[in-house]
C-alpha cells in the first residue's frame, strides 16, 4: 500500500516504522521499491519503507549501532563494514594498508602531513613490507616446516625456491627494498610510506604513462639497455653522466665515440 501527503515544499511520504510524513531526501533509493503501510492481504512479512532514521548499521570505528544519518555521504560510499560515524572521522583514520580505522596518535607526523585525499598508513604498518611478507611466505611454506600431517606440503630446495620467487616477480624492472621499490626502466625510486596500499607496484606498472612510453620504446627499439648495449658503462656515466639503466640509440652512438682524454696526456707525454 502506498501513502504520500502534501508538505509545503513538496510531496512527503510516510515511513512505515517511525509513521512520520518525511521529505524524499529522508529515504534511500532501495526504500522505494517496498509498501510505505501495512497490506493486511500480504501478512507482517511484508517490507515496510524506513527513513534514514529509522534504518541503522554498525561503526566499524566505535561499533555501535547508529541510524543512516549519522554517517556522511562519503562514507556511506564505502563498502559496509569500513563505514565510520561523523564523530568517528574526526577522530580516527584510515589505515589503507591493514584496513583497519585508528586514532591519528598512531600515525608518524610524515603520515599526519598528507593531505586528506591521500592514504595513511598506521606506524604497525609502516614496519611490514607487503612485498617481503609474500615472498617469506612462499619460503616459509615449502621450507620443510609443514611436511607433516594435516599440511603434507613438499619441501623445496633453496635453488627451486630463488627461481619461483624470480618467476613471479612483479616486473623485471622493479627492485623491491626494506621500505621501496626502484624501477629501472624509469630511472625512479618511491617509498611505500608515501604509496599507501599493497599494490603499489602494480600500481605503478597499470598507471604509470611514463613508464608505459619507455615501455614501448623499449620494445620499438629506441631504447636501450645500458649492460647490453656492448659499451663500457663508464662512458655513460662519467662521459654522459646518465645514471639510469636505459638510454636511447643516439646515447649508444656518442658513448662509444667518446675519447679518452687522459689516455691521450699520456700518449702525448710518452712520445
């Protein structure tokens, strides 16, 4: 059964729980497809519209149960269970990286400086590298630990081990470090604090068009690596002054051109 009235800014509809004549901004969109009144003909199982009020979910900050209206529209965009309450958000953050809200005190100053946009990550996380803790748990799993019963899992050389964990590397240009990572291909190192999230990595692989552009040129061509090119480094760095691991064609052409100056003193000084 459907009931509306007649406000004086416009249509209101009643609220099957609380019985009160409410505005539409009152209600969420799934609201509207149930009965704002009991239908007698379709017994108490019949869904009864609630306003904002009247329909409630828990605070994954405080944990208590509050209505609709005590959450932003920002955070009613999150998924349910990462939801906080108004006064939850002043008070707490985010960790981007446990998933978890928790007081700004346990935020380093370096994370309390982003700006609000930007991930945090809590101090606890910022001692773990999410990268290490995969690859220590593929070692730790098929180091022989669990050869017995209920795992039964093999148990694994150190060489097999070196191998899969190359094999599944996220890239052949990335470096992973204690609190880093350093791709070659884009001559660029960036800190996980900075990067808040597991896959900041891959991140950078998907969305980076920098280094897609290398990328390309790379496979084209254009560009080379430095330890394949069949030039001695040195000229590179000291003749070129280039620090990446890639240069282009032209670089190769007048690296391996340069000429040595203090060979030639010395030439001349011995004649």
């Amino acid at each position: 059964m459907e009931v509306t009235l007649q406000g004086e800014k416009g249509k209101l509809f009643l609220c099957g729980s609380c019985e009160r004549p409410l505005p539409i901004d009152m209600f969420t969109r799934c609201q509207f497809s149930k009965a704002s009144k009991m239908d007698e003909h379709r017994g108490e199982s019949h869904l009864l519209r609630r306003c904002n009020e009247c329909v409630t979910q828990p605070c994954c900050a405080c944990g208590q149960l509050l209505a609709l209206t005590a959450f932003s529209g920002s955070q009613m965009l999150r998924p349910q269970g990462s939801r906080r309450c108004r006064p939850c958000t002043i008070e707490t953050w985010w960790c981007d990286r446990c998933s978890k809200p928790k007081p700004s005190t346990e935020f380093s100053s370096f994370q309390a400086r982003k700006v609000k946009q930007i991930s945090k990550v809590c101090r606890d996380c910022e001692k773990s590298n999410p990268y290490f803790d995969r690859r220590h748990v593929v070692c730790a799993i098929f180091s022989g630990k669990y050869t017995a019963p209920p795992w039964r899992l093999p148990s694994l050389s150190k060489e097999i081990l070196i191998s899969i964990l190359s094999f599944a590397r996220e890239s052949k240009f990335i470096t992973i470090s204690g609190t880093s990572y350093t791709c070659t291909l884009c001559n660029k190192t960036k800190s996980f604090l900075a990067n808040a999230g597991d896959d900041a990595v891959e991140r950078h692989l998907r969305t980076s068009q920098v280094h897609a552009k290398r990328l390309r040129s790379l496979e084209a061509g254009r560009l080379v690596e430095v330890a394949t090119s069949g030039v001695e480094a040195e000229r590179f760095q000291d003749g070129l002054g280039l620090r990446g691991a890639f240069c282009g064609i032209d670089q190769v052409k007048e690296a391996a051109s340069l000429i040595d100056i203090w060979s030639l003193k010395d030439m001349n000084q011995m004649k």
